[in-house]
C-alpha cells in the first residue's frame, strides 16, 4: 500500500511539473511550430458597438427635442424598449477619444442625423476594428502560414499578409492587414481603408489615414485580450487604444450563421426608385 501512494504522488508531482494533467487545461493552446493557436469562433460581449466610450442608458441612438427632455426620433419611436441604447462602461484606455476640434464637431453632426449616416444601418462593410466588436461572432483561421479572418456581420473577410507586400495599392472597406507576432501576442497593422466606415453608432469615425494596430494576446485557452490602437492625424491630435476581451464560442454556439445583409436594405436605399414607392 505504501508503494502505491508513494507511486501516486511521484505521479502527481511529475504531472504538475511537466505541465500535463488538470494544469494544462490552463495552459494555452499551440499550432505547429509553437505560436499560439487562434483557431476558432470569437466574439465580443460588451457595448462598444454602441458607443465605445462611457454612457448612460437613453432611450434611441437618434433623439429630437421633446417637452420634458430628449424623446426617441420619430422614425425610431414604435421600436419603443427595442430601439433604446444600454448602459456602456467606455473601452477607450484613458476614456475620452481625443479628437480635433474640427473633427469633434463632425462627430457631433454624425449622431445628429445617425439615421441616415451610419453605414451599418446600410449594410456596408464594417472596417477595421469595428468588425471585432460588432454583436456578430467571427472566426480566425490560422496555421503557420496563413492567417485569414471571416465575420458574420455582411460576410466580410479579410486575409492577413504574413509578409509586408508594402502599401496598400488603393483604399478599400476593410484595408489591407499585416500580421506578425510578438511573443505570444499576435499583431496586426492595419491601413489602407476608406473613409466611409464608422467606429461604432455613435458617429465615432475617422479618416482614410487612419492606421490600426491589433493585438490579441491569449489570456485563457477561452479568452484574448483585444487591444487596437488607432493613428489619425487628420482626425484625432495623438493616437489612442481601446481594450476589450474577446471570448471563444464551445459547442454548438462554435458556428457562423449567415448574416448577408444587402438584401435586406435594398428597400432603404433603393426603394424611392420604385415606380410606385411604398409606404
């Protein structure tokens, strides 16, 4: 008997020291050739799609004026509990997006006529970083020598170089992405877009300058932690982060449903083209 427990303990401390048993699920998982492994479904559980600084609950993303305080805009206003916009800690580091004057007012001008504005309302393509953080998963499909990004939102893509082809040959929705790796954080610089997509649908926006730069850093075999810094001197006076986890989908939820939403605002925007418009 003495034998057989002092068997399990040799077995157990050489368990603990090679990092297998129970501690391994801790542990994070790798591909071949060591970096770590991203494979799978993402996506992010908070309110930034919203608003990605700090704000209170309010009752629309479009307001007007009424008796007794702020009233959802009238073309929002059945939508009623729906349409109404909850609370959001903020994911900018340091809580404030640093803007230009000039700018600051065009984002003011943005949420004043988001109706309209908002290029998710019309299904375009989200642009870098807000396809991480829209409410729709996405996948990372890796190995050691391709990277490539699928996202529900629109069936957007984007294929990550793992070798710099130099400067984008011309701006496009979603820019050209460059990755690389530093230490187990996965890095990912990101330029080239237009500027027609939004932050967020609070009229955050930027220029066609703007350069983003990615990090996703495991935390857990589950977890990553999304960090994305954004340089735009036309729009913002220095560069600024926002930071957030991203959490890996399990089981059946593990999926991408389709989302391809063109079809859907074809009435929105090319409905008073009908010969006879409806209602």
């Amino acid at each position: 008997m003495r034998k057989r427990i002092l068997a399990v303990v040799a077995s157990t401390l050489l368990s603990a020291s090679t990092g297998t048993g129970a501690e391994s699920d801790t542990a994070t998982p790798r591909i071949p050739g060591g970096k770590p492994d991203l494979n799978g479904t993402w996506q992010a559980f908070n309110r930034a799609n919203f608003d990605l600084e700090h704000h209170p609950a309010r009752a629309a993303m479009a307001l007007r004026e009424g008796p007794h305080g702020p009233l959802a805009a009238r073309a929002v206003v059945a939508l009623g509990a729906v349409g109404a916009v909850p609370a959001g800690l903020g994911v900018v580091v340091g809580g404030e997006i640093p803007y230009r004057d000039d700018a600051r007012k065009t984002r003011e001008e943005n949420r004043a006529n988001w109706l309209t504005l908002d290029p998710e309302i019309k299904c375009y393509l989200p642009g870098i970083p807000r396809a991480t953080y829209l409410p729709f998963p996405f996948r990372i499909t890796q190995n050691e020598n391709a990277l490539f990004f699928t996202y529900e939102y629109a069936g957007a893509v984007r294929d990550v170089h793992l070798k710099d082809p130099g400067p984008a040959p011309l701006n496009s929705w979603m820019g050209q992405s460059v990755g690389s790796w530093d230490g187990d954080s996965l890095v990912i610089e990101t330029t080239g877009q237009n500027d027609r997509t939004w932050l967020d649908r609070a009229g955050n926006f930027h220029s066609e300058d703007l350069r983003v730069i990615e990090r996703f850093t495991p935390t857990s075999p589950h977890t990553l932690l999304y960090e994305a810094t954004l340089e735009d001197p036309q729009v913002f006076t220095r560069p600024w982060t926002i930071r957030m986890n991203l959490y890996r989908l399990v089981g059946d939820d593990a999926v991408l449903q389709q989302f391809n939403c063109v079809e859907f605002v074809e009435e929105l925007i090319y409905g008073h083209l009908r010969k006879k418009p409806l209602d």
